[in-house]
C-alpha cells in the first residue's frame, strides 16, 4: 500500500470489501493491545486510584479527582484507550498551565422543565458532563425527556460513558458532542472548520447487553490517531488523507491531513449537525472558534456536549420494550452471515465483553503509555503506576 | 465497470475519489429530471390539486386529502421526487385494498410534559406524523423540548418535510423514521433485518437557508432506487450489492440485493439505533416485524416515526443562534477547495435552490409518473395531471 498515487477508493477497499471477512478488516478489529507483548495488564482499581492521585496532585479536590479517575478508568476498562489514561499527561499539561479550572462552580445558565444549559466554568469535561448527565436523569424522570447541554466544559473522554450513563435508570441517553480539535473539511473543501463530532447512543436491553453506539462522524476518531503514533503503528489507509487527497497511513504526519467523514457528503452533514446541537446551541464553540488542545494548553477551549435522556417509563412498560431490544439483537446476531464471517456483533457488544474481561485479568496498557505515566508520576513526586 | 467481479471498494471508487470533482460523483448529484426532455413541468398547485383530488376520490376527507397534497408536493418541490408523486399509485393500490384506514382517528396514548405517543390509527403517514411534529411544537414551547413519536403510522414521504416544520418557530427538528422495506443487513450478515432508517435534522438560520440534513443511513435510499427503475436509469455502483457481495447496478434487480450502510459498520449501527428510537419505543414495527409496503398492499405497516423539537428561546436569544449559523454556513462555504471542486454545498442548500426554481418554473415530472398517473386518473374517471 506504498506509494502516495493511490486513489481513496482504492484505499478503501480493505474497509468495504465484503469477500474480505470482518475479522481481518482493520476498522472492525479494536485498537487492542491486548495481545501486545510490550503492554503491561493493570487492575481497574490500581489504574482508577493512580488517576485520581495525579489530579489530586495537580490541584483536583479530592472528590473531583475520584471522580474523574473513575470516569477516565471506565475508558480503558472498556477499550476505550485513546480517550482514557492515554490523556492523562495532557490534561496534567492543561491544568498546570492554567487551561483548565480545578475549582470550577458548575452552575444553570438556561433552564425549562425538559432542557438546562449548564456553565461548566472550565472545570474537567468528565466533571461537567457527568453533571449534566444526572441532571437530564433527573428531568426526564417528569417530563418523560430532557435534554442538557453545557458550555465552556473541555474533553471529556469517550462519548459511550455518558450515552451509557441513563441505561441503569431504564432510560435512553443520546448524546453529542465537539470535537476538541478541527480534523475535517467540509465535502469537497480543505480549509479543517470541523471536529470528528461524535454520536453515542445508550438504549437498554432485557438479558442483553445493552446496545451502545458510540461513533466518530469520521472514518477513524483522532484519539484513534494518536493511539497509532503511540503504538508506533501506521494507519490503514482510508482514515486520513492528505491536502491532494492521497492516503495518509502515517500518525506522526497527521497535522498534513485531515481525517474523513462516513458516507462523503453524509458524514459531512452529520458532523456540521452534531456540531451545532453540541456547540452552538450550548453557547460553545464550534468552527471556527474550536482551539486544538493538542497545541495550545492554554486557551478556554469552550468545549460544548449535549445530552438527551428519554425515560422508557414515559413510554410504557420498560421491560416490555426491554424485551423488544432482546428479540431484536438475538434476530441480527443470529442471522445468516457472509462467507467468511465469524460473528455478527452488535454495537456495544465488543465494549461489553472486553469490560467483563478486563475486569477480571486487567486492563493491558501499551509500554509507550506506561512510559509516559512514569515520567510524569516521577515528575510529580509519586508512585508509577507499575 | 460492467462485469461481476468488481470488489465493493473499487466499485465505490467513483464516490469516494477526492480527485473526481464532485459535481461529476453520482451521489452528489441528485436525481433530478430537470433536465429530462422526456419530463413534463408542472406547477406546484396543479401538482398539489392532483393529488389531493385523487386521494379525495378514493375516500380521504377533503382536508385531510388537502393536507397530503401539499405535503407530498413539496416533496417534489423541493426534488425529493423519489417520496412526492411518484407514490401516488401506491399510496392509492394500498388505500383501495383497505391498507390505510381513510378516517382515522388519531389518539394520544402516552404523555408528559416533553412528550407524547400517538397512535396513528394506520391513517396516511402525512397527517400522522404532521400531527405529531405540531405537536411537538406546541410542547417544546413551554418545556423548551419535546419529544413525539407515533405508532400505527405509515409511509409520510422525505424526512425533511418533518425536519423543517420546527424552523418557522425557531426551532430545530430532529427526526427518526422506520423505513417500509426492509434493505439492510447487519454488517457481515445476509438477512435484510433493518430498513434505510433516516435521520433528518432542520437548523434555522438568520441571512442563509436553514440548515437541512435528510439522509438515509444507507449509501443510497431505496426511494432513489425506485425513481432510478422508473426512469430506466441503472444505478451507480455502492448504491446496492448482490447477496456475493457484487455490485448490483440494474433497479430492476433491487429484489435480488441490498443497500450498502453508510461507513459500513457504523451506519448499521445507526440505522439500528434510528430504528429503536423511531420504531420499538413508540411500540411500531421493527425489524422481523416490518411490512415490506412494496409487496404488501393490506397488513397495517405499524409504522414508527419520531420528532425531537427544541425551542431555541429555551436557549438564549434565537437571533444570536441564527447570526452564528450564518457565520458558520458562510465559513464552511466560502473556505477552500479541492481542485475541481466548483462550490462547496450545505446541507439543504441544494433543496432550498430547487424549491425557489421549481416554484418559478414549474416541477419537472418525468415521463414515466406522468404515464402512471394518467392511468390512474383514467381508471378514477378524473381529468389527468396534463
């Protein structure tokens, strides 16, 4: 696949070849490193307390730090791991330049019986979308639905923690969100006014695990990227392409690329949507206004997120739909399949069992990652992590 | 690119490669038969008169049949000519065969404060769903959000007649809907358990056209498909594939292939999503239990549709949200190109252009509905569309 004369379709082929079986299908396969002989097996706890010890460290109160440990541990736990401990560095780096508020006040800026905006005053993204989460819960426990979005938040890990977060209360979570740096063009353009905004949807099931879509606007998320540069990995082609529309496979070249939406015209659409529920709507930023933390540690990123929890109370019988979903994921799991596929999965399915699984043997973090916690564990004058 | 053997990456090759202007992409491209000398133009009152008069004469009250004239001409007003007129003859096969239920009596069976359920009473999906958007609007006005879904439903035409309903009032649509026909497998199966389930979303802006998304979660929408059958046009490749896999170019065929998802495994997953939402939560049919309304012209469809309204004065002040869409839209447009990019497109801006030129000019019919639709007059003993 060298050379940089190949067209994106053809680039795409080992993504959308049908006769390719799934399983050896780049995309379909998780950034696991799980099998990786270099990553070191951490338990969930020990990862959860070295988190929230970091962020106590650098000014966190402690039940803020707990939290966000948690939050942040959960991303791993359930192979997550371009938006979990992976970003602790960075965050340490924002915070200890000021980028971030350790002591945010939290407060309702908009409120009606189905919706709150709430001002996240720069305070940890985990902190304040987890809030608003619990608020939208609260609400839509009435008004059978609510929708909460928030302003002046930063990132905040995987969009799944928080879709997944009204399941355990009978109720759907969908949620949005801005990307925290600009990585797509509009279709057909090259100037990068967009952010991979993703979509994550948390709906329960009965004996089931629940069905969660968690899903870039983009071909790959850019956490995605950077996991890649870590592993010392190249891409496969059709995650990015370059200014004349080549291929990118090189992570430590992304800043000459941009990523691509699904469906061309179509993911476009999605992202500039999601864009303006999760951004503009909330008061946050989006376009041009997006600052990329990955450059400057600095700027207030404004970083809006949305949530919207639907109570299945509302709707009837919760475990009668419950039982829907069941009927629903055994019928497309169960289905004939392709030549050469081994098993359909549905979303979140993956996700689940890697949790069970991580729980029990530990969650594998890549050397790189380790490395990196060890030089920042010793810089703040605490124990590593391993 | 005749030929079986074509890999599903390379047939999408036309689609996806950044050095083919896009104005010369398929996909971009609407189905327009503006340019058809074989088509006739019509006026949108005439096109309007038409179909209500026809639906007046197989039984529907006078407004009601009103109601759907209008809805189903701004379909092809706006050149969704796959959902406009072209399904008049099905739409009145099914009410003749007792498919629809001509008087309905459309009822609510769940509500609180941000939300309702209605039964549709399987009356025309138009005034279902109309109901249900007006509804939706009357709620978020107070909650600053609401939710609507429907059930006992049927087909309603394109989602962004929903979608564009909350814009009037300053506020955004977001719209979920069950497909009539089941096209999709789940990634790496055979069986098609899933439908196009589209999503459509409507944004107001200030100066500019509001924003419009309306996409199936498939490549291609099977409306599309028809309209490509009946003007005996074959079909870009990525649009379907045959059960091995091939490109399946021929509408003919439809029956012997399905619909690619958008982004492969992200768009079964959304097109499953959609479906739980617009579907299984109003207690509609979903999956195993979906009429295929092309086949069956008599079973009640149940089918599902859902509409999010938020109320931008819940928000901040509506002016301020619409300034920033305009800021945006002209950003996102007026930035670079790719070479051979002629003009970068917003999402609606296409359908709006058409709307103001179509209303000038008259609505290009092409010759194959204006045949259909003369028989159908003739056999109704009423005067032709021309």
């Amino acid at each position: 696949m060298a050379g940089g004369e190949i067209g994106i379709g053809r680039a795409l082929l080992p993504f959308l070849d049908w006769r390719v079986p799934l399983h050896r299908r780049p995309r379909v396969r998780p950034v696991s490193m799980a099998s990786d002989s270099k990553s070191v097996s951490v338990s969930f706890e020990r990862l959860r307390a070295h988190i929230a010890a970091t962020l106590g460290r650098v000014g966190l109160p402690e039940a803020d730090a707990a939290r966000v440990g948690e939050l942040m541990a959960q991303a791993d736990l359930q192979g997550s791991d371009g938006h979990g401990v992976i970003r602790l560095p960075q965050y340490v780096k924002r915070i200890r330049a000021g980028g971030i508020n350790v002591r945010p006040q939290v407060r309702v800026v908009h409120e009606r019986a189905a919706m709150a905006v709430l001002d996240g005053d720069n305070g940890m993204g985990h902190l304040v979308v987890s809030r608003a989460a619990e608020l939208a819960i609260a609400k839509a426990r009435d008004a059978g639905v609510a929708w909460v979005g928030v302003r002046h938040s930063n990132h905040a890990g995987p969009a799944s923690l928080y879709a997944r977060m009204p399941i355990e209360h009978d109720m759907i979570g969908l949620y949005f969100a801005v990307g925290n740096a600009n990585h797509l063009p509009p279709w057909g353009g090259v100037e990068m006014l967009l952010s991979t905004n993703p979509i994550a949807c948390g709906i329960p099931a009965g004996e089931e695990p629940p069905v969660v879509l968690d899903m870039a606007t983009t071909v790959a998320a850019y956490g995605k990227v950077k996991a890649k540069a870590k592993a010392g990995e190249m891409m496969p082609p059709g995650w990015m392409i370059d200014r004349e529309g080549r291929p990118l496979l090189d992570p430590r070249r992304a800043d000459e690329g941009f990523l691509l939406p699904i469906g061309g015209h179509k993911g476009f659409g999605l992202a500039l949507v999601v864009g303006l529920l999760a951004g503009t709507l909330q008061g946050a930023a989006m376009g041009r206004d997006v600052i990329d933390f990955n450059r400057d540690h600095v700027s207030t990123t404004n970083t809006g997120q949305a949530i919207l929890v639907i109570d299945l109370r509302a709707f009837g019988d919760p475990a009668a739909f419950k039982a829907q979903v069941d009927r629903l994921v055994r019928d497309l799991r169960d289905g004939e399949r392709m030549g050469g596929v081994e098993r359909i999965w549905l979303p979140g399915e993956q996700s689940h069992q890697r949790r069970l699984r991580y729980r029990e043997q530990g969650i594998p973090v890549s050397a790189g990652v380790v490395a990196d916690l060890a030089a920042l564990s010793a810089e703040l004058g605490l124990p590593p992590l391993v």
